[in-house]
C-alpha cells in the first residue's frame, strides 16, 4: 500500500487490525475520537480526559481570542458555490475574501502546510515539496519527518506566550513534520488504507472534542477528504467529478456543524476562522502521462546519473554526477525535459520567484494542464487522475470570517494572498511581538 501523494509504504506490524476498522467499531459504539498529548506519546479519550482543562483563564482581551486555521485540502476557489458548499459560500461572503489568492511551488500539500504555519518559504523551512530525492540515503522520500522542518512555527511562537495550541492534521505526513510543535495534537484515526488520511467524519469529530476538552487558543486542521476523492475520481477529466462533488458537500456540512457550535457555546464572538486551501486540483486521462526517467537515460551524458522526485504536476530533478558537471547537466536536464510532450516548463530550481532551496534538487518541471508525471515508471508510478503541483493548480480560496472585531464583514479584495500569509496574520491578530529572523516571508491579512 501507498500513499496517494508521496508514494511511500504503509507497514503494519503483522495481525493488527486495519486502522480504518478499528475507527468504524469505535464509531458505532459512540467512543469518542482518541486526542494525542503533543510529545507525550500518551493517547487518552477526549470524553474523560479533561486535557488541561483545569487551568484558569487569565481576564485579557489577547487570551479570550480564539484563532482557528481550516484547510480545505485540493479545494477549487470555484468550487465553494450556493450548489454543494452553500456554507462555506456564507462564511466567505460575511467575512474577507481574496479572489486571486495562490498557492506557492511546489503546488503540494506539505510544504504549502509548512508554509502556513512558518510564515516563509522553503528556502527557509527546508521543505519544498512532498517527495524529493534525500541525497543522504540515496533514495527518494516523504518529507514526513519532524527534523524535516527547519523553521519556527507560529504554534510555537504561540507556545512561548503561554497561548495553547492544537493540530488536528487528517494526513499521516503532516501529523509528521509537525511532531510535537503544537502542546495538543491529535493522531489521524482511523487511517484509510492507501490514501494515508482520516476521514473529515473522524477528523471533524476530533477538532470538536479538541475544542470541547481543551479550548485552545490556535487550533491548526486539515480536511483531506475533497483531496483524496478527487485524486481517485475517474470521472475527473470528464467534468462530471462524481466523488469530488460528493466530499465537497459532505465537508461543507461539517463545516456548519463546527461553526455552530462556536455560536452555540459563545466562542464565535472571539474568534477567527481562516479557511483555504493548499492548492487545487487538475485531472488527466490515462494517455497523458509524461515520465522522464526514460529520456533522461536515453541521453549519453545525463544516463545514470539524475534522479526523480516525483510530485504529480511536478518533477523534481537530480544531478547525481560530479558537481564539476553540474552547471552543463543542469542546461542538458532543461532541454531534454522540454521535449517531451506534456511539459509545460523545465526551470533551473535556482529562479528567484520560487525560492525552493537545495532540497528540491536542480531543476524544476511542471507539466501541462491535463498531464501528470509518472516517474520512474510511467505506468504504475503514479496511475491516479487527480493531481496538483504544476502552476494551473495555484488558484486557491482563501477567506477570513469570524465574530471578533478584528474581521471586516463583507470585504473582497483583489490583492493576491498566499499560503504563506496565515502565520504572520495569526501572530497580528494575537499581538505576538517580533517576527522570525530574516522577517516574514508572507503579511498580515487583517
């Protein structure tokens, strides 16, 4: 089995029950989601567990606000409608929305998730996509591991205020990177095989009883259903997206369900709620498939010696040979990736506007609308209809709602907003002094 996005195996130690199963018993007998302590390694039920509830509130405007940051994975800007998302549609019309906001490259999940909560880009953070090549165990891989994220975290700037914070992370990967960052975090339960995420139902479930038992101040989610649905949904290229349109309304749902309980139990009129997405979605047929590898071997100089970081709408590529050769083997990689049907760029990672950083290699190809990479092999690598990494699957919602005086109502603006402004807007609405060394690399939204 393997993730749908980073490739990587899932391994269970041999006669456990599938996570999935475990999660549905304990749903039909009514047991509450399971909450994880934030580096504690200690897994206690949210109904009597209380997680901390026995501190006292300091009286202060700054500690009665409450921030809570949604990403609606793979969501669309056009996508949230008065057809299948009429809530979301409400939240974003009451509040301030931006109409050309933008994910940042690589178009993926984990580094526009890091980018979300670091404030800047992966030149700082060490992570600019899900899959790279680790020249250190000369294999590629996940970047899935807390180590992996070199750059403070507004969780954690939060942390040293005395503020409590919280994930509640759908993907196996993100609960990863961000390790114990947050002082509360829920562990993805259960796990669906393959895909590598719980879904919205548990997720949701969770964030609710995080809430409930332990109040935080900054709650940090992600909703992998509309993600997942629309990796796998065959009916993607055709328009009619049968399983995509179905996790967009069953999602929305649960995002009322949430809201309303911030009404119902006061915490509305303190709050701010930033919901967006980490990137978009495009959809190809079986026949447009672009695989590298192939060409890059059949090339004399550049056989053997370049490897494939493989991330749907993106490649990244490799030099393996001597660093004497780089410089010639980089312009060899560009030209040869330009030939090959589908690609729309191949780009030296070096180019200032995507600010990527050693890890993503040497060079950059972002394929076409309607193609996907498949790499190292262009049948089994990557068979899936749904992917994003490549420019068209920049376009993101993005939008700021909530009770508390510091949202404007109703506001739209054309400005483009990024992924990377949500931790410096956290920090403006909390009043958190400073900024990370080198400054934000996003701004304050309100």
């Amino acid at each position: 089995m393997s993730d749908l996005c980073s490739g990587g195996p899932v391994r269970r130690p041999a006669g456990d029950p599938a996570p999935y199963e475990r999660g549905a018993a304990d749903l039909a007998t009514g047991r509450r989601t399971l909450l994880q302590l934030g580096g504690a390694g200690l897994a206690m039920s949210a109904a009597t567990a209380g997680l901390g509830m026995e501190h006292a509130e300091a009286v202060s405007p700054r500690t009665r606000k409450r921030a809570y940051v949604f990403v609606i994975d793979g969501c669309k800007p056009e996508e949230i409608d008065a057809g299948l998302t009429p809530h979301l549609m409400r939240l974003r019309d009451r509040g301030m929305r931006w109409s050309r906001a933008s994910s940042m490259p690589i178009m993926e999940t984990i580094p526009n998730h890091v980018m979300m909560m670091t404030g800047v880009r992966p030149d700082r953070s060490g992570v600019p996509a899900n899959s790279i090549y680790d020249r250190s165990i000369r294999d590629t891989r996940t970047l899935d591991r807390a180590r992996d994220l070199g750059a403070d975290t507004i969780l954690q700037r939060l942390n040293r205020q005395g503020l409590r914070t919280a994930t509640v992370l759908s993907k196996e990967y993100l609960y990863g990177i961000f390790g114990p960052r947050a002082k509360r975090r829920w562990e993805p339960f259960p796990i669906i095989p393959v895909s590598g995420h719980a879904p919205d139902e548990f997720t949701m479930r969770a964030a609710t009883a995080m809430v409930e038992d332990y109040d935080p101040h900054l709650m940090f989610v992600n909703l992998g259903d509309i993600d997942r649905y629309g990796h796998t949904d065959l009916t993607g290229p055709t328009g009619v997206r049968a399983l995509r349109n179905l996790a967009l309304a069953k999602t929305d749902n649960y995002i009322a369900q949430f809201t309303r309980m911030l009404v119902e139990t006061g915490r509305w009129k303190n709050s701010m709620m930033i919901v967006l997405a980490d990137h978009s979605m495009d959809w190809s047929y079986p026949h447009r498939v672009v695989s590298l590898q192939g060409p890059m071997d059949s090339d004399p100089f550049l056989a053997g010696k370049v490897a494939i970081g493989d991330n749907g709408g993106a490649d990244l590529l490799y030099w393996l040979g001597p660093a004497a050769q780089r410089e010639k083997a980089v312009r060899r990689m560009q030209r040869v990736a330009a030939r090959v049907d589908g690609v729309h760029a191949a780009l030296p990672r070096t180019k200032k506007w995507m600010r990527l950083g050693p890890e993503a290699g040497d060079v950059v190809v972002f394929c076409k609308k309607g193609w996907r990479f498949s790499d190292p092999d262009p049948v089994t690598s990557n068979p899936i209809p749904g992917n994003h990494g490549h420019l068209v699957t920049r376009s993101i919602p993005f939008f700021i709602t909530g009770g508390h005086r510091s949202v404007q109502r109703g506001v739209a603006s054309a400005d483009v907003a990024h992924t990377v402004d949500v931790a410096p807007t956290v920090a403006d609405f909390f009043g958190v002094k400073g900024s990370p060394r080198g400054g934000w690399d996003g701004r304050s939204r309100l």
